[in-house]
C-alpha cells in the first residue's frame, strides 16, 4: 500500500497549484526565457517530490524524538540529513519570519476584541442590544433607549 493511500488521497490528488507554481517559474528566468509546459509540470511534480521527501524525513525526525507532532526543527534536522544544509538558514529565517506575522495577526484579533474576554451574559447583553439597535433602524430610524448597565444594578 501506498503511503499516500493510507490517508485516502493518490498520489496524483498530491500537487501544488499550477497557476502559483507557473509564477514562481516564471518569477525565476529572466523575462525572456519561457519555459514548456511539459518543462512546468515535471518542475511542479519534481517540487511535490521534493516536499514528499522533506516530510518522510521530517517525519522520522519527529519518530525518533518520541514526539507525535512535526516541530519546524524536525524540517530543519531533515534538510540536514538529507543533505540540503544550504537551505536550513534561509528556511530558519522564513519560519522567524512567519512566527512575526503570526505574532501581529494574534495581537490585531485581540485589539480588535473576539469576544473571547466576555462573560455569556455580557455577550447576551451586548448581542440583545445590537438587535435593538437594527430594528430601530430597520423601523425608520427610532433611537433605542440605553440598557442599563448590569454592573451598575448589581451595586446599588
């Protein structure tokens, strides 16, 4: 059995996009070299290949280490071991930066509120007053009085 078998998909249900990858080929040559389309597909089929490859050896590296989830060291231990030290510093530096964007993505969710902060009848407060709200807009625009404020009752 084929290891991608295991998981339900064939090997040809493994690829990458076609239009990302004619991009970036032709991001790569020089503007007046074109490439053959049969050129892109064994390009894209030699990526996939390559992507296999990393995540068998990944995926050993994390075996080894008694772990079940692949860490970003695991990748970088495989690069070692197969061979392509010379892409560890570069594939470090896109992981360094890609925990940054993380990093500001997590910090704008919480600027911006999830909600996450609120307790249920807060939330229930707040979503009751939004509705008020719409429908007094939805009825010819009527102001809708202020709840008030649970905070407030509880201490008086």
């Amino acid at each position: 059995m084929e290891p991608m078998d295991i998981i339900g998909k064939s090997k040809e249900d493994a690829s990458l996009p076609k239009a990302t990858m004619t991009k970036i080929i032709k991001e790569m040559l020089p503007p007046d070299v074109r490439v053959a389309r049969d050129a892109q597909d064994l390009l894209i089929e030699c990526c996939v290949e390559f992507i296999n490859l990393i995540s068998s050896e990944s995926n050993e590296v994390c075996s080894r280490e008694e772990k079940r989830t692949i860490a970003p060291e695991h990748v970088l231990k495989a690069l070692q071991v197969l061979g392509f030290s010379d892409y560890i510093e570069e594939v470090y530096s896109a992981y360094e930066q890609h925990k940054l964007e993380t990093m500001h993505d997590v910090a704008k969710s919480v600027k911006w509120g999830n909600g996450a902060e609120m307790t249920e009848e807060e939330a229930l407060a707040e979503q009751q007053r939004m509705f008020a709200e719409a429908r007094a807009r939805m009825n010819g625009g009527a102001t809708v009085p202020k709840q008030p404020d649970p905070e407030q009752s509880l201490e008086s």
